[in-house]
C-alpha cells in the first residue's frame, strides 16, 4: 500500500497544469447573427376574384324571426326592448335598479309573467288555480312562446315578433282609475298611464289569456296563446287583452 501511495505521487508531480492559450483574434470565428424567419405567402385569389369578407351573421329570435319590427306607438318605443338573443334570458340581474323591466328583452318579459302560480280567483266566470304548473319553469314556457309563434307565422305569414308587437300596442290601456280618500270618503278618479304600466297590463293579459283560454279545455297553451296574439293584433273585440283594455277605459271614462 505505501509503494502505491508513492507513484501516484510521483506520477501527479510530473503532471504539469494545463495554461490555456489566448486564440488569435484573426482566428476567432464570428457569431452568425439570427436570421428572420420568412413566413409564407399568402395564398393569392383566383384571378378575376377578390375577398369580400361580410358583415356579422344576424341574430334571430329561436333562429328563426328577424327583430327588425316596427313600434308605431311612440310611447311604448323606449320601453319595448328589442335586443337581438336566440333564446332571451337575464337571468334578472339587474331587478334591484329602478326601470329594469326597460332593459329585459319583450319576449323574456312575456315569459317571466307566464310563470305564475295560478290566479287563484274567478275570471271571465271560471276559477282558475293553476296549482303552480308553469311556476319557475321557464325552458317550459319558452318552448311554448317558440311553439305559438311558429303558429303565428304559419297562420298570418309575418313576422311572428311584428304581430307580437301589433298586439301589444292594442291591448295597452290609455287610462284607468284610482282609488282618492277625501276625509272619509273614498272615490275613483280617472288617471293616465304611464308608458311602462300600459306594457305591464297588456303582456299580463295576453299571458293570464292563454292560461284561461286552456284551463279546464281541450286545447292546450299553446295554441290559446297563439290565437289571443293574432286577435289582439286584429283589435278583435274576442281577444281576452282587448276586452280588457276596454273595461278598463269604460271604467276611467265614467269615473271622470
């Protein structure tokens, strides 16, 4: 073991530590600088062709109707919301601020007011308790609105939303009465309506409509719903919102 531990020694002693020598600037290579990559060229049209690139693909309610409508009652125009959705839902974010309802598309509102627990009192001579059938069920009562709508178009060849509209401007009441306390002695008075209960009254009864029209009867929502739309938007005196609206204004007239 001692005779081994000397020649490594005397082998590491004869090693000499290598000096590294300076390269020759002459000799020393240069970097390549990175080059730009090329990219492709585009591909060119044919000739006698060029791209035409399109606008937006247009929303359609149910993909189906345009919302290109027309409002011709000028009170009802910023309160009837007409923004483009296929399947209109807001999921009422907004309920907390004044003047929501302006914001939440027309056919959201016809369907929010559809989802009702049943009435629970006599209307047009019947007593209608829903027990609560379409309350919170609004994939329901939108495949409803869809159903009569596509009712709609097939029987009166226009737009589904228009006809909506018609009905709607129709059905909306100009006046009605109020209940004023003089001392002890309560009277009605004939008052105006704003703009945005006139809308509040016509969709509840185009709604409450469908729901009495197929209560305790053969046909289904449906095509109750389908059929009040097309006779309000005729102002058809069998329309149930047209009835309505005209007992309200006889009311406020004789209360003047």
């Amino acid at each position: 073991m001692i005779f081994m531990a000397e020649e490594i020694a005397q082998v590491e002693e004869k090693k000499e530590p290598a000096v590294q020598q300076p390269v020759p600037a002459a000799e020393a290579q240069p970097t390549e600088a990175k080059k730009p990559r090329k990219r492709a060229p585009k591909a060119a049209p044919p000739s006698g062709e060029s791209i035409v690139i399109g606008p937006k693909a247009e929303i359609l309610l149910f993909n189906k109707y345009s919302y290109d409508v027309e409002i011709l009652d000028p009170s009802l125009r910023n309160y009837v919301n007409l923004r483009p959705m296929v399947y209109p839902e807001s999921f009422r974010r907004t309920s907390g601020k004044r003047f929501s309802k302006a914001n939440i598309n027309i056919v959201e509102r016809l369907a929010n007011d559809m989802m009702r627990g049943g009435t629970g009192g006599k209307i047009s001579g019947k007593t209608v308790r829903t027990k609560g059938r379409l309350q919170g069920k609004k994939i329901t009562v939108m495949l409803v609105i869809e159903g009569a709508f596509g009712m709609v178009a097939k029987q009166t060849g226009k737009n589904p939303l228009q006809v909506f509209i018609n009905a709607l401007e129709n059905a909306a009441p100009i006046e009605d009465t109020t209940r004023v306390r003089y001392g002890g002695i309560i009277s009605n008075v004939s008052v105006d309506i704003s703009a945005s209960r006139r809308l509040d009254v016509a969709i509840r009864n185009l709604s409450m409509a469908a729901i009495v029209g197929s209560f305790n009867n053969k046909r289904d929502i449906t095509s109750t719903l389908a059929s009040e739309i097309i006779l309000a938007a005729k102002n058809d005196i069998n329309s149930y919102a047209i009835k309505r609206k005209n007992e309200i204004e006889r009311m406020a007239r004789s209360a003047k």
